[in-house]
C-alpha cells in the first residue's frame, strides 16, 4: 500500500528479525500461533505490508528447520514484495542469544531490527520507520525504560552490538540512542498462553474503527468479530469472504424478487446478514496483513452489487405483488442516481488507486483521520447525519420495516436518499473544482486509512497509563 505520509529520508528496505534467543524458550516463534499466523510469520507479514524489501531473519541453529518449514506454509507472505533470507547464527547456543552479527555483512545503510516474539500494533512499524536514527547511532521505541522490541538502526549502530544481547546494547546506550515513547498502541511480548489471549484481543479489538456505524458498533461488530476470531486459523482469505457476500447478494435479491411478505422477510434478513458478514473480509484482512487493493475492490464491488440488486429486486417484487407500475417507476429513480453516485466515487478512487469507499474524504467531514472538514450548518448537519445514513444503519432499518410488511416503501426513502449522495457527490467536485482553482491544496481520497499513533520524544510528557494492555473498548 502506499504510505500516508512524506519522508525527510526514504523509508528502510531492509530488517533484521530475530528468534527464539535459546532452544530452551517455551513459544518458538515459527510454532507459536496467534490469531492464525506464527508469531514469526507475523512479523514477515508486518514488515512486507509496511513496504520492507529484504528481510534479514536471524536464527539459532536448532531453529533452522522449523523455520524454513514454516515459511513454505505461509500465504501471506509474498516472494515478489519482500525476500526473506534465513541466517544461522552458529554462536548463539554457545552464547545463549542470538546477535544481529551474522546479519550486518548483509545489511545496507540502514534496516529496522525487530523482534520476532513481540505482537505489535501494526502502527508501530510505520512509526519506528518514520524517526531517522542518528548518524551512525539508532532510534528504539521504549515503554518506560523497556526496550519495546523495534527500533530503526544504522548499520555502524548493528555493528557496535559486537555479539551484545541487543536489549542489552540499547540500555547500555552503545552508540548514538534517539529514544521514543510509544501511547495509545500495544505491543505485547509473547511469553506465556495469558500473552497469546492478550495479544489476540488486542489485535481483533484494533478492528473497531471510530468510523463505525451506530449499528455496527453495537450489534454487527461484534457478531462479525465472534466469526473472523473463529474462522482466521482455517485456509480461508479475505477474498474468499467477499465473493461468498457477492453470491449471498445474488441470492437475496433473487428471493426479494419473488414478492410477498415472508419473501421479503426473507430477503431482509438475508440482507441483514450480508451486512454482517461485511466486516468479516476486512478484519481478516488487517490482522493477518492481507490488505490489498484488489481485496478493496472485491469488497467494494460485492456491497454495491448486493446493495443495487435488492432494491431492483425489491421494485419487480412489488411490482409482481400489485400489478402497479409506481414500483417500476421507483425502481427505476432509485438506480439511477445510485449508478451515477458511484460511478463519480469510482472514478476518484480509481484515479488515486484505492478501492476502499472509506478513503474518500467528504469535504464536509470532520475527525476519523479526514481533517477538520468544511465549516457551516449544513456541513455540520451533513456531518451528524452520516452516521444515520450508513449501511449498517439503513439495513437494520429495513428489517424492521419488514416485519411490519412495508417493505416496498422504503423505495421511496432510499430513492430520495440517493439523490442526495449524487446531489452530495456533485457539490463536492464543484467545491473541488473551486478550491483548485483558489489555488488551494484538494484530497478527495487517503492515501491509506489508518488508526492515529502517538509515539513522543522523550521530552513530551509520557501519561502513566502502559500501552501493553487490552484496549477498553468492547
């Protein structure tokens, strides 16, 4: 993916791992799995999604095998994104640790040192690549005076460790040191069975995203996490969950289509689950790092096929159901805007190379990582109601008027709504078109979504709560 973000340097294409220090430690990182990824391939996968080129992985000899025998299983480490080399350090169990050593004949300018048994939010990559190190120095994220497990190193620095215990070399600050304060993230060292529970909640909890609809957070958020925390272990990838949504659509629409009250019934809760399942593909996707454009455009394209195909379905339904020719006419003035809707929204994220509806950024939209957004009580009004008017939302909504055998009428509401996204969509670009000709600098799409992290100097006030903890929320 593309970074959010300019570089005064450019980012590292290089980091070393490391493994189990001794043949001793009870959760060997190419065994031990967490929320269906090794530990070691985890990190792979951190590194490969952050843009890492060459990953460098230390091993003791007794580690080898497993190694190797671990990365031929994993799908989603890619060959053509990132290479990873597997390094023996011969020393280590005479030592009793591993050393970045073996590694430094191999390492360019620079590389990220990363720490195979830590489980980290994956903001924390980004991060630690973002702070250059002092000349020929590092700088390390620390919790307290507790080196976190990743730091960003010049090769002089990885060459000073001399064979230290590379925790030991940043306490004893050999080289130059730059230390950062990480908050509001987690990282948690992966020691005992109570670890591998933590770790998991707080990578399946970093999916609740404060964009989430009313209905989401509180109902289909926590359905879908129940499922993806079950089914994340098993062969299954993102992709796969997005198709069976786009064959879920067809089938709904199909039973809608047929009319009637226990049909659309039917079809509502279907449409309902749909919804559900929705969140499925894309948690599974951020925390086994399967994030892709393509995958964007498979989720993109499933929601708004299910979403155009009820309704139509719901026209003829109505239409079979009365004989009345107003259902056709609805039918009709509810596509189109719709089409022409997310034609214009297709066309921006095709042009900035995203396929994720999410990374628009609404010009009237304010927090969620999109800016102040546009001032004014119609941009604020605009604002408030985008929650209400999220497909969570809407969906539930459906049911419940489903229940009450009204269905059909809702037509009428969704039509009205989808004037106003293409009256919505059209204002927009004319607000663009405005501000670019102002002279004024014009994001309509985010280069990538993505939680905010506050990693602080040292001479930034640190608050006392540690990161390395479940995250609150519920």
């Amino acid at each position: 993916m593309s970074r959010s973000q300019d570089h005064a340097r450019p980012m590292p294409s290089q980091a070393v791992v490391l493994t189990s220090d001794t043949p001793q430690d009870p959760l060997a990182p190419t065994e031990t799995r967490v929320a269906g990824l090794s530990m070691l391939q985890r990190t792979l996968a951190m590194l490969q999604w952050a843009g890492i080129k060459d990953a460098l992985v230390v091993v003791g000899d007794w580690l080898r095998k497993s190694a190797e025998a671990d990365l031929a299983m994993s799908r989603v480490l890619d060959p053509q994104r990132m290479r990873v080399r597997l390094i023996t350090d011969q020393s280590a169990r005479e030592r009793g640790w591993l050393s970045v050593s073996p590694a430094v004949a191999f390492v360019g300018e620079r590389a990220l040192l990363v720490r195979a048994d830590t489980v980290f939010d994956r903001q924390l990559i980004r991060a630690t690549a973002d702070a250059s190190p002092p000349e020929g120095g590092l700088t390390a994220l620390f919790d307290g005076d507790l080196p976190v497990g990743m730091a960003h190193c010049t090769r002089e620095a990885l060459i000073n460790f001399n064979g230290c215990r590379w925790d030991t070399a940043l306490a004893e600050q050999r080289g130059e040191l730059n230390r950062l304060a990480v908050d509001g993230v987690f990282w948690i060292r992966v020691d005992s069975q109570a670890a591998i529970r933590k770790a998991e909640d707080n990578l399946w909890n970093s999916c609740r995203k404060p964009h989430d609809g009313i209905v989401s957070r509180h109902l289909n958020r926590n359905i879908s996490l129940f499922i993806s925390r079950r089914i994340a272990h098993l062969p299954i990838s993102p992709n796969h969950i997005s198709l069976g949504n786009l064959v879920l659509g067809l089938i709904t629409a199909l039973i809608v289509m047929q009319g009637g009250y226990w049909m659309f019934l039917l079809g509502a809760f279907l449409f309902k689950l749909n919804s559900i399942l929705d969140g499925v593909d894309g948690e599974l996707a951020r925390v086994r790092y399967q994030m892709s454009v393509v995958g964007e455009w498979m989720d993109t394209i499933a929601d708004d096929v299910a979403n155009n195909l009820f309704f139509i379905a719901l026209a003829i339904g109505a239409y079979r159901m009365t004989g009345s020719s107003l259902w056709v006419v609805l039918g009709f003035a509810n596509a189109v805007p719709s089409l022409l809707a997310t034609a214009y929204q297709y066309r921006l994220l095709i042009s900035n190379g995203r396929g994720d509806l999410l990374a628009i950024k609404w010009l009237f939209e304010r927090g969620n990582g999109k800016g102040d957004g546009a001032r004014g009580p119609l941009a604020a009004v605009l604002d408030k109601a985008k929650y209400v008017v999220k497909r969570d939302f809407y969906i539930a909504l459906l049911l419940a008027v489903s229940i009450v055998g009204l269905l059909p009428w809702m037509l009428v509401i969704t039509t009205t709504a989808n004037l106003i996204v293409l009256a919505t969509c059209v204002g927009q670009e004319v607000l663009a078109v405005r501000m670019a000709q102002a002279g004024k600098s014009v994001q309509l799409v985010l280069a990538e979504r993505s939680s905010p992290v506050t990693v602080m100097p040292p001479s930034s006030p640190t608050p006392g709560a540690l990161p390395a903890r479940v995250p609150t929320r519920r």
